[in-house]
C-alpha cells in the first residue's frame, strides 16, 4: 500500500508539472501569435493597405480566432491528459488497498489451514492413544 501511495504521489506531481508546462506554453503561444499578427499588420499597412476594415479587418479577426481556437485546443488536451493522470493516481491507490485486502485474506486463510491442520494432528493423536 505505501509504494502504491508513492506511485500516486509520483503521478501527481507528474500531473502537476506537465499542467504548468502547458500553461506556460499556452502563454508562449499566444505571444508568438500577438507578434506574427502585429507583424503582418506592420506590413500591410506599410504597403498602404487599412487593417481596420473590409476584408483585412475580417482577416485579422478570423486569424485571430483560430489562432486562439488552437491554444484552447492545447488546454483541453492538457486538462484531459491532467485528469487521466490523476485518475491513474486514484488507480494506483486503489490497486494497493485491493492488493493489502487479498494479502490480509490470503494470511486468514492460511491461518485457519494451519488451525485446521493442528486439530488434525491432535486428534489423530488423541485417537492414537490408548484410554
């Protein structure tokens, strides 16, 4: 039960730093994409195009809805990936308390098999003696 305790810890923590990683690079990501965006609006503009209407502002505004659609799709798989983790940790405890009862069964019943073989014996020698 206790190692099962450990690996549950173990694949906790392991949650834990994988969630932070993911929220880190979710927050990478969306500087990256600020910067490409602002970049390509640099350009346009400097070839004279206006950003701010028609079809470039529609441009930028569905950039930056999938853009950002693919970093809620990076938390999604990262809170899945999270809750697979600790439904493995909840596993691993369950496993131990499941391993700790058949032990503490096995130990009964070898128990009353011992038992059962010594009041054998003792009748046997019992019967064995005269009187």
């Amino acid at each position: 039960m206790q190692s099962a305790r450990y690996n549950a810890r173990v694949i906790k923590q392991q949650a834990r730093q994988e969630s932070e990683t993911a929220l880190e690079s979710m927050a990478r990501k969306r500087t990256e994409n600020d910067r490409a965006l602002s970049a390509i609006r640099l350009r346009m503009q400097e070839s004279g195009i206006d950003t701010t209407q028609g079809s470039s502002a529609d441009y930028f505004e569905e950039a930056t809805s999938r853009l950002e659609m693919q970093i809620l799709d990076q938390a999604r798989q990262s809170e899945l990936r999270d809750r697979a983790r600790r439904n493995e940790a909840q596993m691993q405890i369950y496993q131990g308390k499941v391993a700790r009862a058949n032990a503490t069964n096995t130990a009964i019943g070898q128990l009353i098999g011992g038992a059962a073989k010594i009041a054998g014996k003792i009748k046997d020698i019992k019967d064995a003696t005269p009187g």
